[in-house]
C-alpha cells in the first residue's frame, strides 16, 4: 500500500501514532510562513524570553544556553499550531536549528515556543535534542514519525 504521509516506510504503524500524525501534517503546512510570523513579532517588538523550564532542561539534557541561542537564530519554524486553554488563544511554534558542536559537527535542536496572543511576550517554553530520541523522527529532524517511547 502506498503512503500518503510522505513518511514511507518509517512511520509508526501503532493506531495512535497514525492519529496523530494526521494532525502533525496540517501544522507543517505553513510552517515556513509561521516562521517569518514568529520573526516578525520579535522585530515588532515582542519579547522573548527564555523560561526557568528551559534552564532546568537545559541542564538535564547537557545543553549549554548558547546552543539553544544559536540553534533558535539559525532556525526555522517546522511545526505551528493554535489551541485555547483558560479563555486565550494559545499559538505554539515547534523550532528547528542547528549548533556548531565543532568543526564541521552540528547538533539539533527543538524549541517550543508559545505566545498566550494577549501580551507581547514569546516564551520558550522547552529545548530537546532530537537525535536522542532517533525513532520518534525522520533523518532532517522535520517530521515526526512516532509519539511513543523507544522501549513501548
């Protein structure tokens, strides 16, 4: 059977994951555009911050702050998505950039990033490295593939 994902062969078959997978693809969609939003909203004025979520992250997962710095100045929207939670509309960007580990060695990373669309503040709510969780993601780090933990 052919797929229609565009994913082929490597994405989960588990009943789950091929529900939410569906929803994944409509947030890639314009995800670019979201891209060129989210810089738009800094050059507008907005605020980003980093929160105490990041650091404590950052610090379990052996990433130092200038990586995610780098990784967010060199990135690009990969996945957008609104939703609402306590009366406010909730826009969330999922952030893929890469940092310079050493020459000619780069290294991942994912950034969410959440805006409540009522102040003009950008929160960085979370920062991972993909390429830890290899299973859960195509080989460019840009499509999700499954929501299910490695030893499920």
């Amino acid at each position: 059977m052919k797929s229609t994902t565009g994913v082929g062969d490597m994405a989960c078959r588990h009943s789950d994951c091929i529900a939410k997978r569906n929803t994944w693809f409509r947030g890639t969609k314009h995800a670019m555009e979201h891209g060129d939003e989210l810089r738009s909203l800094i050059a507008s004025g907005y605020k980003l911050e980093w929160s105490l979520h990041v650091e404590e992250r950052e610090s379990q997962r052996a990433i130092p702050a200038w990586q995610s710095s780098q990784a967010f100045e060199n990135g690009d929207c990969i996945h957008f998505s609104c939703f609402h939670q306590e009366g406010k509309t909730v826009a969330k960007w999922l952030w893929l950039g890469y940092t310079k580990v050493a020459p000619g060695v780069y290294r991942p990373l994912h950034l969410v990033i959440v805006s409540d669309g009522q102040s003009k503040r950008l929160t960085v709510a979370t920062v991972y490295d993909p390429s830890q969780t290899p299973h859960m993601w195509d080989e460019t780090y840009t499509m999700r593939l499954c929501w299910k933990p490695a030893n499920a």
